[in-house]
C-alpha cells in the first residue's frame, strides 16, 4: 500500500502546513520549526489527500 512521503528538499516548511490540515488521520506532524514536516507511516492510508494539498509539490505516494 503506497503511503505519503515528503520530500524535506522540496518542503518550504508552511506555518501552517496544507498537507497536514488536509490528512484525515493527523499523519503529518512537524518535529521542529527548521525541518520538514514528517509522516507517521503507522498512521498514514495512502489517500492521498495531503499530495493534491501540498502547493510546491513535496508530497508525493510511494509503496511503504
């Protein structure tokens, strides 16, 4: 099952991250101020919400 991945060379680290408040399952969580936001694998589906949320394009879904 494919599951979200943020790419932290992409990632501009949002305020207030798009693909984090799109996520049904509260996945997507930042760790601090100056990195990427991170994906808890353990709770992320694949739906993919947060990709089409993401506006510079650093989330994409790859097989877990």
């Amino acid at each position: 099952m494919p599951k979200a991945f943020i790419d932290p060379d992409k990632c501009v680290r949002c305020v207030k991250c798009h693909a984090a408040r799109a996520c049904p399952k509260n996945a997507i969580f930042r760790i601090s101020d100056e990195e990427a936001n991170v994906v808890d694998m353990a709770h992320c589906h694949g739906c993919g919400d947060c990709v089409s949320k993401c506006p510079v394009h650093a989330v994409i879904l790859r097989d877990g």
